[in-house]
C-alpha cells in the first residue's frame, strides 16, 4: 500500500522538457548503438531520446513490479531480444531508459540482463539511484510521481477551501 502523503503530478510539457533534459546529458557519453526501453513508463522518455539523440535501433524490455500504488516482486513480461544481448556483450554502447528508478527493484533485474549498458532515468528516488547512472530529478522516497498518461484533468479546490 503506498502510504506517501507527497504527490508530484507530472504535465506532458514537463515530462517532454525532462525528458530532452535527460538527452542532453547522455549528448557527451554517445554517440549509443541502441536504446532499450522499460515498458511501459520508459517507452515515452525513450523515444524522445532516441530522437534527440538519433538512435534507430529501438527495443523494449517489459517489466512488472507495480499495480496502481504497490509494488511488489519483479515479473519480466518480456525479453530483450539476442541481438541487444549480443550488442551489450561485444560492449557496443546499449542506453536503458525508464521513466523512474523507485526502489531500484526493476532496475536492478534489467541491469542484470544488460551488464554493460548505460542507464539513465527521468526521476530518481533515494533507494533507487545507486543502481542508475544518470537522472534528471531526485524526488524524496515517499513522493508519488503522477506521470502524464496517469493523469485526467478535472476540477481542483482552492488551497483556502473556499470556492467563492
């Protein structure tokens, strides 16, 4: 059960501007052969830096270890395919990109299949950030991040309570 009272709601403009953020600082550590998203969270930052940074070979890596709030053991949905395992051990330049390292959990299971690999997240949080190389935001261990495709907008009260 998640029971953070911190919440950190992320727009689609500052998710793309993090995002490019992220691209610019893996400029210096490039040019990449290959970019390997975590789905579903790292699909989006993935494919702006793989634009920004103009890698064509594109794959995914699907993982489960949350529901709505909870996280729990680690189910590898599926697998990196032999070409990216190969690439990652004759130590061509392979990017992982997610969306956000948590507890390092997930992290930590696709950086098992990836040795060599660089890892680079939007959002990091305390627990997790050992296991990444580079990130954008620190955000504290118990702050929800509310991405964009998580997200509806509706109306919001005023702080005061009041509506008048």
């Amino acid at each position: 059960m998640n029971l953070s009272n911190k919440s950190f709601p992320v727009s689609w403009d500052q998710f793309h501007r993090d995002s490019r953020a992220l691209a610019w600082r893996l400029t210096s550590l490039g040019p990449f052969d290959a970019i390997v998203a975590i789905a579903r969270g790292g699909l989006v930052p993935a494919a702006i830096v793989a634009r920004e940074l103009n890698i064509r070979v594109v794959e995914c890596v699907a993982a489960k270890s949350y529901d709505h709030q909870n996280q729990g053991k680690i189910d590898i949905l599926k697998s990196l395919s032999k070409d990216i395992l190969a690439m990652d051990k004759a130590s061509k330049k392979v990017l992982i990109v997610d969306d956000l390292v948590d507890t390092g959990a997930t992290a930590r299971a696709v950086r098992e299949m990836l040795p060599n690999a660089h890892f680079a997240t939007v959002y990091a949080k305390p627990l997790g950030n050992d296991v990444v190389d580079t990130f954008i935001t620190e955000v504290s261990q118990d702050t929800w991040i509310y991405f964009p495709w998580d997200l509806d907008v509706t109306y919001a009260e005023p702080i005061s309570g009041g509506t008048d």
